[in-house]
C-alpha cells in the first residue's frame, strides 16, 4: 500500500509539473503577443499617416494640374482674342 501511494504521489508531482510548464508557457506567449499587438499598432498609425500625405499630395496636384489646365485655357483664350484684332 505504502508503494502504491508513492506512485500516485510520483504522477500526481509529474501531471503538476506538465501544467506548470504549460502555464509559464502561455504566459509567454501571451506577453510576446501582446508585444506585437503593440508593434502592430505602431505599424498601422505610420500607414495612417503615409496615406494622409498621400491623399494630400494627391490633392496638392489636382489642384496644380487644375490650375495648369486654366492657365492654358486662359493662354488660348488669349492668342484666339488676339487673332481677331
């Protein structure tokens, strides 16, 4: 009885020592996760911003290509006025 006992002591040391590894496991992953939720979310504001300045300058040569296609507008508007005097 007295060996018996030893044994189901011996597999019950094993079985906690598989769920303690198991648990300090987890906890790492849980704290490297977390660590590149963070980078993740450094990552997704710089491309928030970079799509900014894109729209931005996007929007910066619209206007000029607007203001290019007036000024030609104007300069035709101008040599035709000319022609007829």
């Amino acid at each position: 009885m007295k060996k018996s006992k030893l044994i189901i002591l011996i597999i019950i040391f094993f079985l906690m020592g598989i769920l303690l590894d198991r648990a300090f496991l987890y906890y790492e992953m849980g704290e490297k996760n977390k660590i590149l939720l963070l980078e993740q979310e450094i990552i997704k504001e710089d491309y928030k911003m970079l799509i900014k300045q894109f729209e931005s300058v996007e929007q910066e040569l619209l206007l000029r290509k607007l203001q290019d296609s007036i000024y030609a507008l104007d300069s035709t508007y101008f040599e035709d006025s000319a022609d007829f005097e």
